[in-house]
C-alpha cells in the first residue's frame, strides 16, 4: 500500500493516524489530490475537480476514483467532506471491502465497438475533408 498526495508527500504502508495526518494536511483547492495504491490495477483517488461551484470559490467536497483491481473504473457520484474521503482510504489501507457502500459510486463503461466505428468515420471524413479543401 502507497499513499502519494499532490503535496509531495509519500508514504508506504500508511496507518489510519498517518492518512489523518496526510489528508488533513491538504490544503481543499483544485490542486487536491491523494492516491492510495494498492497494485498495479487497483487504488483510490481523492481530487478536487474543476466545475462551476469551484469557479465561483466554493469548495464543497472531494471527487472520488477507485480501480478494483479487475479493470472496473468507478466514480463517485457526489462531493464528499475530507472527513469521508479520510474514512474510506482508512478502509482501503485496511483492506476493508465496506470503504464500496460508504458513498455511492457510478461504473465508467467501456466504449463500444460502435463508439470506436462511429469515432473512426468521423476521422476519415476529416481527412477528405482537407484532401479536398
């Protein structure tokens, strides 16, 4: 298990006081942001995201990013406080399978094979386009 943070810091095998200490050290901007790995092809992110709340100043919550492991990308659906993101990266340095139903998350699905025909059409319509201009 590593934790890096958007702040420099880097700490392996991290216990629940240091993930307090780390991610409570980060200051909530746009620049946020903390990994917890625990693999090749599984970890958990927090970031503070660009929107229109954050244009406007606000600073409401964290995004949250996992990959299980097999290859599932999800997303959190909401912000959440840096006292929820904290609580769920004690889970996931604990191997706590819980840290799933604390929030609720949404799948990132793969694109299909037509998005991939329908975006390679769009290419070559491009190309002709200019070969004809």
């Amino acid at each position: 298990m590593n934790l890096r943070t958007s702040a420099g810091a880097e700490l392996n095998n991290p216990t629940g006081q240091d993930i307090v200490r780390i991610l409570t050290d980060l200051p909530m901007s746009t620049d946020y942001e903390a990994v917890l790995t625990a693999g090749k092809d599984a970890f958990i992110q927090a970031r503070g995201e660009v929107s229109e709340d954050w244009a406007e100043g606000a600073s409401d919550g964290l995004m949250l990013h996992a990959l299980d492991g097999a290859r599932h990308m999800f997303e959190s659906v909401a912000r959440h406080p840096p006292a929820t993101v904290v609580r769920i990266f004690q889970m996931y340095a604990q191997g706590n399978p819980q840290w799933r139903q604390e929030i609720e998350w949404k799948e990132f699905k793969p694109a299909g094979p037509g998005l991939l025909i329908l975006g390679g059409i769009i290419a070559a319509a491009f190309v002709l386009w200019r070969l004809i201009r």
